[in-house]
C-alpha cells in the first residue's frame, strides 16, 4: 500500500539552534529543551498512526524520531537523503557573520530557492533528494501503509512541501518557517498532494 497521509516533522531543539548557528550538515545535538519537545509532540503524532519514520541520519533527526518510535512501536528507517540543506561555507557561522563576510548573500538565499550558498545546495537541489523518498514510498511494489512520518529538518521540509504541491519555484520563498518539533501533514488524492496542516505542533 503506498501512504496516503505524510507527516514531515523537524527534529527538536539544538545547541546550535539555541546559539543561532547555522547548522546544515553539521551534526549538532539535541538540547534538554529538544529533548522534551520530542516528548511532548508524542500524543499528537502519535494520533496520525503512522505505519512508519523515515529519518535523517543527522542524529538530531534521528534521535527526535526514536523518541516517537520507541514510544510508539513503528519501524524506524534512516535515509540520508531526508539531510537538511547544506550550506557549504556558512555552515557554523552565526546569521550575522554571514552577513559580514558574504554581504547580500544571504537575503539573495532566503528569496531564491534556486540559488545555493557558496559550496552549498539550492532548495531546489534539496528537494529533489528528498523527493526521490517519497518517490519510492509511492511505487507499487511500496508496501509502507497508509501513513508514514519523515523527522527531518526545517529547510527540506518547507522545500519538499512546495514540490509535493507543485507550487512555482519563484514562490518557494513565501512559505513560512517550521518551528523545532512542529510538522507539516499532507494527504495524497487523485493522485495529488494536498496541504492539510503546516507549522502545527505542541508548544509549551
């Protein structure tokens, strides 16, 4: 059965999230705070019945979905091609440091999802890996059930949501951010994905 329902959840909080770096590939920890956002987001995923997660091998992402896993009792897959964008030569670096040794570059990124950091991925290059995941999930030899769940990070998951809806690339920009742990739900008709929730998740 190939999956009518995706849930793409980003992983919790980090160290550097909390210190504002730029992470990419950059295998970064959760906090205490990520952690229990992990925790907390276990009722509400837990309500989709997912027959599956798919994780990033970054272990932010994979430690946010064993908590849900463990908790649960789904399989867990890894598949480094759910990785969050890599931003080559700013990895690290603090928004402002950017800003200063690549003056203008970083707002060109946040307005072109075809434009990629120096060393870096475009949007458009991130979400065509993450495209091929789901891509296998729907081929007919897939027999995944009904809903899977893919923990990974919040550059992809705004990425892969605009390809999965077919949206014009020049338009990328305008969807929003997703918070650490919150999650975007698609479900799949007529052979078309169609966005039933995005950004939502437990706060506290």
């Amino acid at each position: 059965m190939s999956p009518r329902r995706l849930l793409l959840w980003r992983h919790g909080e980090t160290d550097y999230n909390a210190a504002g770096r730029m992470q990419g590939h950059l295998d970064s920890a959760l906090t205490p705070v990520g952690w229990n956002q992990a925790r907390f987001a276990v009722p509400a995923l837990a309500r989709f019945s997912p027959d599956l997660v798919i994780a990033s091998d970054l272990r932010r992402a994979t430690d946010t979905a064993t908590v849900l896993t463990e908790a649960i009792g789904v399989p867990l897959r890894i598949d480094k091609r759910l990785r969050e964008t890599h931003l080559g030569e700013w990895q690290g670096m603090t928004g402002p440091e950017v800003d200063a040794a690549y003056p203008g570059e970083r707002d060109r990124w946040r307005t072109d999802a075809a434009w990629a950091p120096p060393g870096g991925e475009s949007r458009v290059d991130v979400a065509g890996r993450a495209g091929e995941v789901v891509n296998d999930l729907l081929q007919p030899n897939s027999d995944v059930g009904d809903a899977v769940l893919l923990a990974s990070h919040g550059g992809l998951i705004v990425a892969l949501t605009a390809k999965l809806l077919g949206l014009p690339v020049e338009i990328w920009p305008s969807l929003g951010g997703i918070m650490n742990c919150h999650w975007v739900e698609l479900g799949r008709r007529d052979g078309k994905w169609r966005l039933h929730a995005y950004n939502a998740g437990i706060t506290g």
